[in-house]
C-alpha cells in the first residue's frame, strides 16, 4: 500500500511518503488484514474488501477525521459498519478490527453512525427523535429533553418551533441535521458518516460542512466520512484513504490540510483546487490500474 502526504498550503501541492505510527502508541481504530466475503463457503461467496490495513492514532485532544473515498461497491460502507459492529458486514471473514485496542463485538455508545438516508424515526418528533439514545440509557425525561433542545440548537434547528414538527415535516437538510443531533447527544468517541450529504444542495452542504466541522472540534472525535465528493473529502479531511474498486483496499492515504476556513471560502482557493486535481488524477490512475488487472485476468 502506498503511504503518500499530500501537503496542501496555497503555493505548491506535493507528495510525501507519511510515517507509520510507532507501535508504542494507542490506536483508536486498527484494522489488520481485514478481509469480508459475503456469503463465503456457497456459491454465492462475493470478497467485498482485502486486506484492509490502517491506524488511527489517539491523540490527545484531538480526534483525527478520515475522508474516505472509492468507486461505488468498493466496500467502503462495510468497512464502516465493520467498526460499528453492524451485522451482516460484521464479523469480518479474516483479519483484525480493533476498537481502543479490543476486538469489535457489538455497536456501542462510542460509536455513533449517520447513515446517508437520515433514518429518523417517522413516528417520532424532532425532539423525540433526538433524545431517544438518552432514552435508552434511561437518562430522567426533564434533563433530557433539556439536552435535546440543546443539540437541536446546536444542529442549527429552532428548539421551539421545530422540536415539535415530524421528519415527513422537514427539508432533506433539516433531517440530516436531526440525524447528526441524535447520533451526536450521545458524545460518541468515533463518529461514522456513511455519505450522509450526498442528498444536499450545494449551499446547505456547505453549511453542513461548516457545521460538523464545528461540532467535530467540540467533541475532539474521530470521524469516518464517506463520499463520493472528492472536494468534500479534501475539505474535511486531516486523512483521506482511497479505496480501489472490489474487492476494495486502501490503496493511498493522503495527509491534506485542516478545515481551518469556511468550507464555501476554501473550497474556491486555487491551492485548495489543485489538491482536489491531484487526487482525481490519483484516482483515474487507480481506475486505470485497475481495469488493467481486469483485463488482464
Ligand atoms: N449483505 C451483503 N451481502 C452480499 N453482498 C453485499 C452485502 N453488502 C454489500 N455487499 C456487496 O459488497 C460490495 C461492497 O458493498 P459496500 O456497500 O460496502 O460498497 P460501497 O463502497 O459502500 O458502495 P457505494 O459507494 O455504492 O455505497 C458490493 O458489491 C455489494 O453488492
Ligand atoms: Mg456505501
């Protein structure tokens, strides 16, 4: 696997080779050789992901956020729900999924997972649907629904006029920010994103961008986040994996630069533009390489 560092100030754009983490370090999230064949041992066996390697350092005070980008069917939402522990994808056919240095078993509280459809509950209220982890782990209803209004502030929703409205009620954006809500109250320490702006016009994901960067800072998680946007990856990301087509595996992981300005600002910079330019020629070359092989065998 190449290990590659895209550094990307306003002047130059370059490639650099990325030091492996020293193995004295805590992982969040290790994966180890991680392969999954649906349906393995009949005849239907289909290898989704090979050999998927990486670490995800814990650093303190600062959760690392990992872009992740791949041709459509190249697993990328297996592996993230792999390090959710969400079955059929979980358990893994061979290799090692670590979690805080222990075998992935069951999802949990500490990983949190927005998924691209919003998935709020259609019989519930944006406030119900936002306090219901809280209601699972019996949190009494007053201080509850108190943090609910919270995050449904904090995700940009009026806490009045909107707690009480149903998702059928809302805009795409104002369900993907319930869903963010909701997984968010629980302050997981791995946050999952599976294309979950996919759906959003160009200004309100923007805003979008802009508000999970914020909140990311807040809860000094460590985020996944899948898209298809490369220029979405690049402005989230610290690190963007790049996954080949099936059976999918990193093929490149590349250093860019912090969201430290407004994502409509940046994303307009033509040094931010030529980072987004060389990963696309980095992954046309992947595709290339790739189609090669399935010709060839
Ligand atoms: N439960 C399952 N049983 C059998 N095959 C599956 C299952 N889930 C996924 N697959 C297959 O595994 C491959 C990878 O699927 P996955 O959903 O991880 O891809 P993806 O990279 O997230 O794609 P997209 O970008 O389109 O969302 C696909 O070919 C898919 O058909
Ligand atoms: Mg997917």
């Amino acid at each position: 696997m190449a290990r590659l560092e895209l550094s990307s100030n306003e002047a130059a754009c370059e490639l650099k080779p990325v030091e492996q983490p020293s193995s004295a370090v805590p992982l969040v999230v290790h994966f180890e050789n991680v392969t999954k064949t649906y349906d393995a041992g009949t005849s239907r066996a289909f290898t989704a992901i090979r050999d998927v390697t990486f670490a995800i350092e814990d650093k303190a005070g600062i959760g690392e956020f990992i872009g992740v980008l791949g041709p459509s069917g190249c697993g990328k939402s297996t592996v993230l729900r792999l390090i959710a522990g969400l079955a059929p994808q979980h358990p893994a056919t061979t290799g090692s999924v670590l979690v805080h240095g222990q075998p992935v078993e069951e999802p949990g509280p500490d990983r949190g997972f927005v998924f691209q459809d919003y998935a709020n509950f259609p019989h519930r209220t944006v406030l119900e649907n936002v306090e219901f982890g809280l209601e699972c782990a019996h949190v009494p209803e007053k201080e509850r629904r108190e943090r609910a209004r919270e995050w449904i502030q904090k995700v940009g929703l009026d806490a009045v006029k909107d707690a009480g409205k149903y998702p059928h009620q809302l805009s795409g954006g104002m369900n993907q920010r319930v869903a963010i809500a909701r997984s968010l109250i629980m302050h997981p320490k791995i946050i999952l994103m599976d294309e979950p702006f996919g759906a959003l016009d160009p200004t309100t994901r923007y805003r979008m961008q802009d508000l999970l960067v914020s909140l990311w800072r807040e809860l000094e998680a460590t985020v996944f986040f899948i898209t298809h946007d490369v220029s979405e990856a690049v402005y989230l990301g610290d690190r963007v994996f790049l996954f080949s087509s099936a059976p999918g595996t990193i093929v490149h992981q590349l250093h860019v630069a912090p969201p430290d300005r407004p994502a409509r600002q940046m994303q307009n910079e033509p040094g931010f533009l030529e980072s987004v330019r060389q990963v696309r020629a980095l992954m046309e070359k992947v595709d290339v390489e790739n189609g090669g092989k399935e010709a060839a065998s």
